[in-house]
C-alpha cells in the first residue's frame, strides 16, 4: 500500500490543482476599475439621448401693392418657420420618448396660436429688416397679411444621424400651466434605452448628471455633425420638496443647462432616470445664473408613459452594448467585438457602435484570453480528472494485494527433516543415511514377504 501512495497520492494533488486553477480561470473578470463612473455612465447613456425639433411653417398672403414689402417677403416664400428643439430620452426599444410638454408645444397648440405667434416673428423680422418700430411694422402687417396654412412638423433625431417623424402619445402641459411631460412615439425596434429610476428615493446632494443638447454647447466653429454629439454635465441634488405654482413637484440641482437641454433626463449613478430638466432659476440683472435648475421628477413622468400605453424597459441591444463595453474595457478586445459586432446587427444606425468595433479591430491582437469562453472544455476535463482521483484513491486505500502462496514441490529428493548423523547440521551425509535407511527397510519388507 505505502508503494502505491508514493505513485497515486501526487497524481491525484496534480489533478486536483488543475481543478482549482480551472475554476480560478473560469471565474476572472474583466477589471473597469480604471474607468471612471462618469465615463461609464456617459458610455452607456449616449445612444439613446435624442434631440427633437418641433416646429410650424405658415403661409402668408399680401393683399397690399407694396414693392418693398412684397420683395422681403419673396425672400421668405411668403412663409414663416417658428418651433423650438429640445432634448428627450428613448426608454422602450420599439421607440416611445420622453420629454416636456414645452418642448412639443406647437404639436399641440391651436393654429390660430401658432399663427399668431408666427406673425409677431414676421413683423419682428420687417421691422428689423427696414429698422423701423416693431409696433409700426406690427400695425401694418396686421392690415393687409393673412395666414392661408398652417404646416406642423415634429422631428426626432437620433444621435446616429437619422431624423424620423415623432408623434404625440400623452401631453402634459408647458411649465407654467401644468405638469411639463409628454411622450412621444417613432418608429423603430432594437434601439437603445434608459431606465426609468423611482424620485422617490431622490436624497440632497445625491450625485447626478444631466445628458442633452445645449444651445449654449453650439458654435459655428464647430463641425455640421458635432450637433449630433450630446453634452452631459456633473451635479448634484440641490432640494427634493419644492413645487411650482400649480403645485407640480420639482428636484432642484445645480448642473449647469441651458435651453436646449429642457427635456433631458436628469441621471443618477445607476444610469437611471430620475428626472428630466424642464426650467431654470430667474435671471439676475437680465443674465442668466447656472447652476439653479429644476426637473420634473421621473414618478410624474411615469404618469404619462401609463397613459400613453408606452412599454419601457431595456433590449437586447442595451445588454449587449454594456456586455461589449465591460470586456472592451477590461483589455478584451476579441470578445468585445463579436458583441460590438452582434449590436450593430440588430441595430446598425447605434451612434457609437462603428467607433468600438473598428477600435476593438486594431487592438485585436493585443486582446486578453477570457477563460469563461471555454467552460465546457473545463467542465469536461474537471469531470475527468475528478473520476482519475477517485479510482486512484480506492486502487490505494480500498484494494489490497493477492497474497501468494508457495505449494509444495511432490517431486526431486526426499525432504530432509532431521540431522540424522548427529553433527549438529543437515548436510549430504544425512540425505546418504537416509537412503540408506530407506533402502534397509525395503529389503526388510522383501525377508518377511517373500514371492
């Protein structure tokens, strides 16, 4: 037994160490802990933060003879454009939005409203254009123009480029009439979303982040597609008890926005929804003062989704994305990939889903070996060598040697069982004496028997 143990006990302490460093493999993790959280979040919010256009042309007619008058307007083509852009957040993969009801308003706005609105920025532009009273100009205008249409378009646009037809599902009110949400609808499957978080659990100076298109954040140094490209600014909660006027909840906090991010959700450091940024502090001295702004909270913006009918939730294409994100980061580059490469099959207008699969191309070779990926083989291999250990064991310490015995032999000289000749030894002489001995009973036996 002690010799077998010698052989069998190490073999089995060598299979059981590659079991464990199996396991060990098997369970290492791609390591983002030199990624910060706001990269993080920034990373995952992007793709589903959209702009959203809502605008009216009307179309004018001039009944007066004026020259002058009717050239500017032919600049025109007899039209004027009025509307407003905001920011909003896709929270269902089949394409439901939210933002404020402000953003959309002229979707929503009677068209005697629109022209009206409409036609103080025609007179405004008259007035400018000739340098006369805005007053004189309105006057005039008001004599001999008439609306004769009224075109309303509402436009989303998506961070990947595309521009799609949105359309209303629930209304609210703007700020100062009511609850400022709406939910919009576009047509789409397989798009990135945001989570809708709970205010509810809103403390102050909780850590948040505001995600939009700021007109403050535009210039005309930058480039046409830089528009496309959202801004997200760092935060916190300033007060969770205030209510305007109409006794509508607010969250204060003091990331800077500006018009343009009304709409925008407002983040926390899950990535969830917790509010979308709807109006700012007042001005002080006719300026404007960053860091006093205010957001409908995200339980009031569930009232609307409700009523909408609008489902919310995150796809496949989210999972994947943050799947690709986790191993790109952790150095795994050949992994991320074929999530990264899974992602723009589902969804190929993903606004950063070219950049990571072209990155993670160049870095392939650079690429981290993720054990997981083989598992079975382990399994298999684990399975193997555990059933090896326990036959060693039981050949060890269960099965004893076959004792051999040794038979007798029947044939050659007879045995010699005694120092016949008394010299304290069994020796040659003695095997002589005892033949002789033998050979003298024989012939005693022939004498008392004979023939």
């Amino acid at each position: 037994m002690r010799k077998r143990a010698m052989i069998t006990i190490p073999i089995s302490i060598i299979f059981a160490v590659c079991i464990a460093a199996s396991f060990f493999l098997m369970n290492i993790k791609p390591d983002t802990s030199h990624i910060s959280k706001a990269q993080k979040l920034a990373e995952y919010t992007k793709p589903a933060v959209v702009r959203i256009v809502d605008y009216a042309i009307v179309e004018w007619e001039f009944v007066n003879d004026d020259p002058d008058v009717d050239a500017y307007l032919q600049q025109l083509d007899y039209r004027t454009m009025i509307g407003a852009s905001g920011s909003g957040a896709i929270i269902s993969p089949n394409g439901y939005i939210v933002t404020n009801a402000h953003v959309v308003e002229y979707s929503k706005a009677e068209e005697i409203d629109i022209a009206n609105a409409a036609f103080e920025q025609l007179a405004a532009g008259l007035a400018e254009y000739f340098g006369v009273d805005f007053d004189l100009a309105y006057d005039y205008m008001i004599e001999y123009t008439f609306y004769t249409k009224v075109t309303r378009g509402l436009k989303v646009i998506l961070p990947g480029g595309d521009v799609l037809d949105g359309e209303v599902k629930s209304y609210g009110a703007p700020v100062n009439q009511g609850k400022d949400v709406a939910v919009l609808k576009i047509e789409g499957k397989n798009l990135p979303t945001l989570p809708l978080g709970n205010s509810d659990t809103v403390q102050n100076q909780d850590d948040i982040w505001v995600i939009g298109y700021p007109a403050a954040a535009e210039s005309d140094y930058l480039s046409p597609d830089s528009s496309l490209v959202s801004s997200m600014n760092a935060g916190h909660v300033s007060a969770t008890s205030k209510k305007t006027e109409q006794g509508s909840p607010v969250i204060q906090i003091d990331a800077a926005a500006t018009h343009g991010n009304s709409g925008g959700p407002v983040i926390n450091e899950r990535g969830e929804i917790i509010g979308l940024l709807t109006f700012r502090g007042d001005t002080v001295n006719g300026q404007e003062v960053q860091g006093f702004n205010f957001a409908v909270p995200v339980n009031t913006v569930k009232e609307f989704v409700k009523q909408a009918g609008a489902d919310h939730g995150q796809g496949s294409v989210d999972t994947l994305f943050r799947k690709g994100l986790t191993l790109y980061w952790g150095g795994y580059y050949k992994d991320a990939l074929t999530k990264f490469e899974a992602v723009e099959r589902l969804y190929p207008g993903h606004s950063e889903i070219k950049r990571f699969i072209t990155d993670s191309q160049q870095k392939s070779e650079q690429s981290k070996i993720l054990w997981s990926n083989y598992k079975t083989a382990f399994f298999i291999f684990d399975g193997v060598a555990l059933l090896l250990i326990i036959g060693l064991l039981v050949f060890t310490f269960v099965l004893k040697p076959k004792q051999q015995s040794k038979a007798a032999s029947t044939n050659g000289p007879p045995a010699v069982s005694a120092d016949l000749n008394g010299d304290g030894q069994v020796d040659l002489q003695d095997v002589l004496l005892a033949l002789q001995k033998r050979q003298q009973q024989a012939d005693d036996s022939e004498k008392k028997d004979p023939q």
